[in-house]
C-alpha cells in the first residue's frame, strides 16, 4: 500500500516568534493507523532536520519512511493500536509552505525573505494540526535531534494536550 500525503491548509494569519506573520500557510502530513472513537489513540511524531512527513511504509516515489522499522503494523509504535501523524515542519523543503512556496503578496517565491522559524513556531503550527484533526491530547509525543527539541518544546508549551514525552 502506497502511503499518501495529506494537506492542511491554514488560510489565517499565524504570528511567528520573530514577530513576522505568514498570512496563510499549508502543512503536508502523512498518517498511519486509525483514529479510534475518543481521539485518544494519537502519536505525534516529530522529524529531526534533515527528515520529513514520510516516517513509514512506502510514498509514491517508492522511498521507504525513515522510521518504517519503528511504525507499523506490529511494530515498536502499533499501528494496530495508535494513530501515528507526522508533519512537516513548516519552512522545510519537503512540501510545507516555505521559501520555494509563493509569497502571496509579491506572487513570486518567498527564497530568503521567508521568515526565520523556531521550534516554538513549529509546535505551534503542530498544534494547529492536532486541532485541525479533532485531537485534544496525544498519547505521545515523539521525536529524535531536532524532533527531541520539538518534542521539549511541546512539554513547555502544551504539557496538557500531551500524555507522554518521548525524547
């Protein structure tokens, strides 16, 4: 089964730690298992920098996730089980709006005028999925390297909306 990537479009302004705004933006995301009857169920993977949405199974370029020996089916992370969602970070090459995305404003590629982002910006943005998908309380939050910094992040932000840290 090929795994296909998903879109949330956010057609409202977001503030960004460095004070700039983005006045709309989209989020491509990939998701595993199903989402059980409460919502409960949900894992939020979070990538490391040079990763992307693309966590397991195979995409439609044949690649295999960069976590596939960990999600899945009967794996470490039971896609029997749990819901696994992964986004990409905004601002990164792989989909999300970022600088090869077009600036609303000028029509043209946003390149180095993209905003500076921080893993606040991130988690933020994470969390405006979560909502997005009807999920008030991930079972875990997951993440390595920069994901880990994420994952931190979400523990200082948004300790409510998480039952487990996994760093």
């Amino acid at each position: 089964m090929i795994i296909e990537e998903k879109i949330a479009k956010f057609d409202l302004p977001i503030i960004l730690e460095s004070g700039e705004a983005l006045e709309s933006f989209e989020l491509i995301y990939e998701t595993y298992g199903k989402l059980n009857s409460d919502n409960s169920n949900a894992i939020l993977v979070c990538h490391a920098l040079n990763a992307s949405h693309h966590v397991a199974g195979v995409d439609k370029n044949k690649q295999l996730g960069w976590w596939d020996n960990m999600i899945g089916p009967e794996k470490p992370i039971d896609t029997n089980l749990f819901f696994v969602i992964c986004v990409n970070n905004l601002g990164s090459c792989f989909g999300s709006t970022g600088p090869a995305s077009t600036n609303p404003r000028t029509k043209k590629p946003y390149g180095s005028g993209f905003p500076l982002l921080t893993v606040e910006d991130w988690v933020k943005t994470q969390e405006m999925l979560a909502n997005f998908l009807n999920i008030n309380k991930f079972a875990a939050v997951i993440g390595g390297s920069l994901g880990g910094m994420q994952v931190l992040q979400w523990s200082i932000s948004f300790p409510e909306k998480i039952k487990n840290a996994v760093i």
